[in-house]
C-alpha cells in the first residue's frame, strides 16, 4: 500500500484521498509528475492509476495538471515500467 498520501478537493468540493505512487522529474523536459491511485482495481486486477503534471506550491501544497501530450503519458508509462 502506498505510504504517502494525497488530498484535493473534486470539481465538487469533496475531499478526496489517493495514494502517490510515483513522484518523478523528468531529465528532458524538467517537469515533474506524479501518479496516484484512489485503491480500486480494473476488471483486469490491476490497479487503477491517475497521473498529472505536478507543480510544488511550497511544502505541504502542490498544483496538478493535466497530462496534455501523448509523449508525455508515454514518459509517465516508461518511467512505470522501469520502476
């Protein structure tokens, strides 16, 4: 189980809490990523990812954005792969 956590509120002002997975900066493009998971599993038992493009804020707040090309969900996929 993941040991860090991360909590936001959804377009719905719900809090909501995931397990961080894997925070990593890219050497290429210098922008750091983070992928989480909120627990559940696929039809295919495996665990369902998030990823987003992440932004520290100050130490305890970061902003996420969303992964905006296919070549950046294939650095987040190879990076995975190679954990």
């Amino acid at each position: 189980m993941c040991e860090s956590r991360l909590r936001f509120k959804d377009k719905n002002g719900q809090i909501q809490d995931y397990g961080i997975v894997l925070i990593f900066t890219d050497e290429n493009t210098k922008k750091q990523y983070i992928v989480y998971t909120d627990g559940a599993y696929t039809a295919f038992h495996e665990q369902h990812l998030h990823a987003a493009q992440y932004v520290p804020v100050d130490e305890a707040s970061a902003v996420l954005l969303p992964i905006e090309t296919d070549e950046e969900m294939k650095i987040i996929e190879n990076r995975l792969l190679n954990e």
